[in-house]
C-alpha cells in the first residue's frame, strides 16, 4: 500500500465536520510517521502558501518536488492540501499538534521546516510573509536561531550562503568543529537514520538536498574560501 493511499484512507476516516489537523492527535506511533510526515508538510505548505496572500503553481508543483508522487496518487495529495488550505484551524494550531506528534524530537520537525523552505522559494521568491510564518513554525518546534539560521542561509538566495552557517558552526570553532559538522550530516542523511525517524522514502529528495549543501559548505572551508580565527588573532586557513 503506497504512502498515499493510506492518506486517503486516513482522511475518509475523519468524522463528519472533524479538522484535518485532529490527525495529529493520532498518528504518534512510528508505523505511521511516514503517513504523518507527509501530511505535516503538505498541510503546513498550504497554509504558507497563503501566508504571502496567493496559492502559485510553482508553490503547488513544489509538492512534486519535495514528493514522490505518482500520477494517479496526485488527486490523495491535492485533497490534503485543499483541506488545510480551507480549514478555519490556524497554521500555529497545526504547528502544535503536529510537534507533539513527534514527541518535540527535532529531527523530523528539522527535515519538516526543509521541506517548508523548499517550498517557500518554488516560485523564486522568499515573501516577509513567509519568512514570518517560517519563523514562528520553527519558534513552536523549539529550533533555536542559530538552527533557523542554518536552514535559511541554505535556500533563501539573498546572499551566497556562508559555509559555516551551512554547517552551523561558527570560524571561531575552527576547522575540526566545522569538519565535525559535516560528518554528523553525511550520518544523519543516511536512508536508514532518516527511515527510523519517518522521513518516508518519498521524501528524501530533502536529504539529498541536504547533503548536497553540506558538502560544497565543507569543500568551500576545506578549500579556504571560510576563514577561521586562530586564539592569537591570526587568521587560520579552514
């Protein structure tokens, strides 16, 4: 039984007049974090999207991006998303309910706000409003600044984005610290780290993305091209 599927199942379920977001009430068990992971994403994207006042196509299509969703599985998706785009329910009710789903475990609520900011930026560009509402999400998962820093400074393309945010140490922490980084996330990107959290296989586009950034930021301190201090005052090549 596909992942989608089961979303479908889940949501014909739902009593007569009940919120889409009470399905946070319920899916805490492991076997269906996948399920649960999915509909999170999906159901906080639609209520981003309408944070900078517009639902795009590009913002739509991110799904696709952030998903693997089959053809005949897209009608499942779109019904999640049309049902929390509508819900009278506010986004930070969903970001409650859906951090004590996962038990405040920040993992999952991190490979979340990916698959948020991902969406975000489908349409080329990053609205106050949802910088607004992004942060406030993170602020009710409990990730610290310096975490939202670190996420952010990866997709928003204000700027080109500083190697050691990427990998969320400071040129003060020096090499080995910025080296250490980099190794935790080339674990914690493993398929089987993020299967055993409930990132569902459908979804691990967002590693892969991870990964990706994580590597040029350690190539790019490697190389040079991030400075840390030495104790003295001299500067260190990274």
């Amino acid at each position: 039984m596909s992942i989608w599927t089961r979303i479908a199942e889940i949501i014909a379920a739902l009593r007569q007049g009940e919120s889409l977001a009470s399905i946070f009430d319920r899916l805490r068990t492991p076997p269906e974090r996948s399920v649960a992971f999915a509909i999170a994403v999906i159901a906080l994207g639609a209520k981003m999207a309408k944070a900078d006042g517009q639902v795009t196509r590009g913002e739509v299509a991110a799904f696709r991006e952030v998903f693997t969703i089959p053809p005949e599985e897209e009608a499942n998706a779109a019904r999640v998303f049309n049902m929390a785009r509508t819900d009278v329910a506010g986004f930070e009710d969903y970001a409650r309910k859906i951090a004590a789903m996962f038990g405040g475990e920040k993992g999952p609520l991190c490979d979340l706000m990916e698959g948020l900011f991902h969406i975000a930026l489908a349409d080329g560009d990053y609205h106050p409003a949802e910088n607004a509402f992004l942060k406030r999400v993170a602020e009710i998962f409990e990730i610290d600044a310096r975490a939202f820093a670190r996420l952010r400074a990866r997709f928003v393309p204000d700027c080109e984005p500083d190697p050691w945010d990427v990998l969320g140490v400071t040129p003060d922490e020096g090499r080995d610290a910025a080296r250490s980084a980099w190794r935790a996330i080339v674990r914690e990107t493993h398929p089987d780290r993020l299967a055993a959290r409930g990132l569902p296989e459908e979804a691990m586009k967002l590693a892969e993305s991870r990964l990706i950034a994580a590597n040029r930021a350690w190539e790019r301190i490697e190389a040079g091209q991030g400075h840390a201090m030495a104790p003295d005052g001299e500067e260190n090549r990274a």
